[in-house]
C-alpha cells in the first residue's frame, strides 16, 4: 500500500490570529469543511521585525479570551473558494477550543469542543483559595482560564448557522467544576466521532482521572441526531496513574467493531488503542501499538480501507499516516485484527516542519478519489496556519 502523489495547500494564514486544531468534513455535494480553532497573535504589534526572531518557531498560544471556532469551505477539489471563513458565534462566557467535525447521513452537521471561561488575572489568587483550579499565567496569557466543559452544536442549513453550545452531561465521579453550581461537563472533547447504522452517535472525551490524575477516556452517546446526549462509558483508564489516554478518535468498522486510537501520555508518545464489540457499552483492554505521534485521526475510505494520521512532533517534525484494513480482507487475514496497524506501511506527508508545535491532522475523502488531510504548521516566519496535503492513494 501506498501513495502515488501529495499535494501541499494552505487553507488559512493570517499574520494576525493563531490558527490550529482543525477537523473536517466532506458534505454529500462534495464540498468540504474545515473547522478550526482562530486565537489572537498579538506577535504583527510589532512589525516585521518579530518575524526575524527565532522565538517565533518555538511561539506556542493555546490560551485566549477571544479564541473561537472558524469554518472554512472548499470546494470538491479541496482547494479554497475565495469567501471569507466563517466565524461561529461564540458561547456568551467561554472561548471555543478545537472543534470535531461530523456530517451525518441526513446531511445535519454536527460540531463538537471544549471551552475554557477567562478569569482576569487579579481575581486568580482569592478563586485558588476557594479550591479552584486555573490554567495559564499573568505573564503568559494575561487571563487565567478556568476549564468550562465539552459541548456539541449543530447546523441544518449546510453552516450557515448553528444551534447554541449545549454542554454534555456530567462525567460520573467528577468533582464539580464549581462546587455545587457546575459539574464537569463531559472534560475536554476533542477527536472523530462515528454515526452508527441505526442511527446513534458516538462522541468521546478526556479529562483527569480523580483516581491517579492521569487521562482518562470517556465515550457518550445521542439517539437522537446531537439532540441531547447520555454518558455511555470509560473507555481507557490506567489504574496505576502511569499511562494517560486522551484525544480519542472513534472508528466504526463495516464488521460492527468500534475502535479507538489515543492519544498517549506515559508511553513514550505511542498510539494505544481500545475496542468494543457492543457500540461502546463495553470495552477490551487497552493496547500500545507501534505507531508514534499524536493525536491520531482515523478516517474510512470509500473502499473499506482505513487511513490513520497523526502529527510527528519528534526531529524531522511534520505528518504521519498508515493505511491499513482493520477488519480482516488483506491476504491472510481471515479475522479482525488490530496488528494490521502495527503492519501496515507508513506513509509521511510532511517532514518539513520548523517546530514541533504542529499536528493534530484530520483526514476526508474528495470525490475523486483523493483525500485531504488538514493540519496545522508554521511557517517560515514561525506563523501557524491551516494546510492540507491532497494524497492520491493506491
């Protein structure tokens, strides 16, 4: 297996904002959509000068008050159309943070994230006292940032407009977010959800475990197309507190298997994968498989085939894939077997990047048989942007 030709494009790059952590999606006209997270980057009051700095390849900003979800449309070649990119209302007290993708059978288009609430920095001090925790600095971000919860929201007219965010349920066994006044709303979401034959879908989320501390994967799950939505499972936990599993992307194999790719902490950066034959009401035991980087995208082919994505942040930094069919047709294989992505050839896309804050890649297929792969990168003057390698695979 592999490929016959990668084409590079940049989807979005602007001077004055910070782009990353995209998904996207292919609609049944053949258009795609990349959402993506769009944070200031206050680096252009400078001039042109910053850009001469070496500081700007190792420029990491994954805090802001005025973070929010844009949506980019391209068209059935993947390449940009010439409109603006769509800015997402934001929710009335929280910044968006990443975005997950998934257009459902009957073309609804279901949008999935996590936000973070900012707290002026003076107040930081007598909220810790009260038992809150804050991420971020005054040097830094300027605001601290107490985490807000995972939600979904939904469109009906191809974008255009959406549903406000609808928090998920509580985790089971969570300590509040704030105690008595709001719960843990699902952790942090980011990572491929499926749409099931019979309709239900399945979204995952992380957060610490309050057992060891480590990450911890959890599984929910809606009957009724994003409507509202129900804890369903742990899926990944270490009770040792030695391994954590975050950033969890779900596949749905023609053979009825749904499976899962982690990100990884405690492992050595390698991808550990989880499987349920019961639509994730349970699960198998965890397993650390070959494959290095993170987070992972795993995104079915219209052949059967699997392609499964993640960003290499180790020397040469840039985007890894492995193609691979996971429910047993390759010659030999007569049963379902998760070896096949250990096996399976690896394809690199980029190799090139300058730093090794890039990644979090999410493939679609093109009409043509093509697939796109979206990622964020820096340039040459250290500015992340939206790119895409357009593969043609064999």
């Amino acid at each position: 297996m592999g490929r016959s030709r990668i084409e590079h494009r940049v989807l979005y790059r602007d001077p004055q904002f910070y782009a990353s952590f995209p998904s996207a999606a292919t609609r049944a006209d053949g258009t795609v959509l990349v959402a993506f997270r769009r944070a200031r980057d206050h680096r252009w009051l400078r001039g042109a000068g910053w850009s001469r700095s070496t500081a700007g390849f190792n420029h990491i900003d994954h805090l802001d008050s005025r973070s929010q979800t844009v949506l980019l449309t391209l068209g059935p070649d993947g390449a940009p159309r010439e409109e603006e990119p769509l800015a997402l209302p934001p929710d009335p007290q929280a910044a968006d943070q990443d975005a997950s993708l998934l257009v459902l059978r009957d073309g609804r288009i279901l949008l999935a994230g996590f936000c973070w609430y900012p707290v002026p920095a003076e107040d930081g001090q007598a909220l810790r006292e009260l038992g809150l925790g804050l991420a971020g600095s005054p040097l830094k971000t300027g605001d601290l940032y107490l985490f807000w919860g995972g939600y979904t929201r939904y469109s009906d007219d191809g974008g255009r407009s959406w549903s406000p965010h609808r928090f998920l349920p509580p985790l089971p066994g969570h300590p509040d977010i704030l105690p008595g006044r709001r719960p843990m709303h699902a952790g942090a979401v980011r990572g491929r959800a499926v749409e099931a034959p019979d309709g239900t879908l399945l979204q995952t989320s992380y957060t610490h475990h309050p057992q060891t501390g480590s990450y911890a994967s959890h599984l929910y799950a809606s009957t009724d197309r994003g409507e509202s939505w129900q804890y369903r499972s742990l899926i990944a936990f270490d009770p040792r507190g030695k391994a954590g599993f975050c950033e969890t992307a779900l596949h749905l194999t023609p053979g009825g298997a749904l499976l899962a790719f982690h990100r990884t902490t405690g492992l050595g950066d390698h991808l550990a994968t989880s499987r349920s034959h019961d639509l994730g009401h349970s699960w198998e035991g965890w397993e650390v498989r070959d494959m290095v980087g993170h987070p992972y995208d795993a995104c079915p082919l219209p052949d059967g085939r699997v392609l499964l994505c993640g960003g290499y942040r180790h020397a040469p930094y840039g985007i890894r894939g492995r193609l691979c069919d996971p429910d047993g047709r390759a010659p030999g294989m007569t049963a379902f077997d998760m070896a096949a992505f250990d096996t399976a050839e690896e394809i690199v896309l980029r190799a090139d990047g300058p730093a090794p804050d890039l990644g979090y890649p999410w493939a679609t297929p093109l009409p043509d048989g093509r697939v796109l792969v979206a990622y964020y990168i820096c340039d040459g003057a250290g500015l992340r942007g939206i790119e895409a390698s357009v593969l043609a695979l064999r």
